[in-house]
C-alpha cells in the first residue's frame, strides 16, 4: 500500500478559516514550519505567500487593537522631490495631458514658503519670476492634532517641506505630512516648534554648553 501524501497547500488554504486574534500567532508560525519542509517548490512558493499574508493580517491587527491608523501613503517614498515654483510651472506650463499624467496623484514633496495656517490647511507660496505662486497643503487629520502647538509658533515667510498626495485640480497635496526636506523623517511638534522659534531645544537634543568662566 502507498503511503498517504498529505496535502499541505489545501492545509494552508484552510488555515485563514480559523484565523483569529489567539490563534494568529500560532497560524503564521505553523505555517513557518511547514515552509520548511522537503515540498515541491511551487507548494513551498505558495506556503511562502501564505505566510506573508498572515503575518501582514497579524500586523494589521496588532495595529487595530492597539488604536494605531495605519500609515498613510503621503509617508512612503515620494515619486518626485521638487520646490513649489517648478511644480507651478509643470502644472501650468507644460502639455495639459502630460502634466498630468506626470503630477495627477502622486506623492510629492514639496518645499516652499508659509502664507497662513487655516485650521488643518497651510497655503504655501514661491516668489515666481512674474508673480507669486501658491499651493495648499492638506495636513493628515491625525497628524494635524499632534503637531498644533508647533503650528502656533511658525510665521509667515518660513521655509517648509510638506509631503503628501496631489490633488492636480486644486492644486492640493491631501494628507500632507511636515518631513525633512533630504530625507522625509516627519517632524514631531518639538521639531516645528523649533522651526518657528530656532532658540528652542527639540525633544532628545543635547543641552546647550554653558559658557565657561
């Protein structure tokens, strides 16, 4: 008699069936182990995609049940780093179609200078060749809420980054993050307060030496 081949894909398909907030840890290291079991290498390819999946179910729901939001797609990588003048000019300037195509939904990060500050809206300007040029920049509404005391401190004429979704017909960057201009860390409201006043010291920065006598 042949010895029963045990069906270890239709097992990990069956898996997410009884996957729950105890059994969630258990199911993504079960199938773990079957990953590394002596399979053929297309059962072993899709046991590896499998566990992905859980381990991506895992950690979304950790970050559900600690009140975590998920990260928002103005904070990844942006698809173009540019100041707001030339952004003006590929948005009004070039071929209609081709701007476009190029800005429409994008993620951007865009540096300019600070008009006002409307609730959860910044309006930012560039000193064009003819006139000025402006944007708004729509903050995350949670990230708004953590950073309002920094926002109390900066002035008009300030130099910022904002980092967000473009919204080409309003000429909008929606859920738009306050980052780093080189490397797009967000700033913390230690870090804008800082902006508006550069005496301040930020939250993990060194003290200033006292002056010897």
């Amino acid at each position: 008699m042949e010895p029963k081949t045990v069906n270890t894909v239709n097992r990990a398909k069956r898996l997410p069936l009884v996957f729950s907030h105890a059994s969630a840890g258990a199911a993504a290291a079960l199938l773990l182990l079957c990953a590394g079991c002596d399979q053929h290498p297309g059962e072993l390819a899709t046991l590896k995609a499998e566990n992905e999946r859980l381990r991506s179910e895992l950690v979304n729901l950790r970050r559900k049940l600690s009140g975590e939001e998920e990260p928002k797609a103005s904070s990844s990588q942006p698809d173009m780093v540019l100041e707001i003048n030339d952004l003006w000019t590929q948005r009004f300037e070039d071929n209609e179609f081709r701007a476009r195509q190029r800005l429409s939904g994008k993620i951007l990060r865009v540096t300019g200078l600070l008009d006002t500050i409307t609730g959860e809206s910044m309006f930012l300007y560039g000193v064009g060749k003819t006139r000025d040029v402006r944007m708004t920049a729509s903050l995350e509404r949670v990230y708004s809420s953590k950073i309002q005391a920094g926002l109390a401190t900066l002035e008009k004429g300030v130099t910022l980054t904002v980092q967000g979704k473009f919204v080409y017909d309003r000429v909008e960057l929606s859920d738009a993050l306050i980052v780093d201009k080189a490397t797009g860390s967000v700033f913390s409201v230690d870090q804008i307060r800082a902006i508006g006043d550069p005496g301040a010291i930020s939250v993990g920065s060194p003290p200033a030496p006292k002056p010897s006598k």
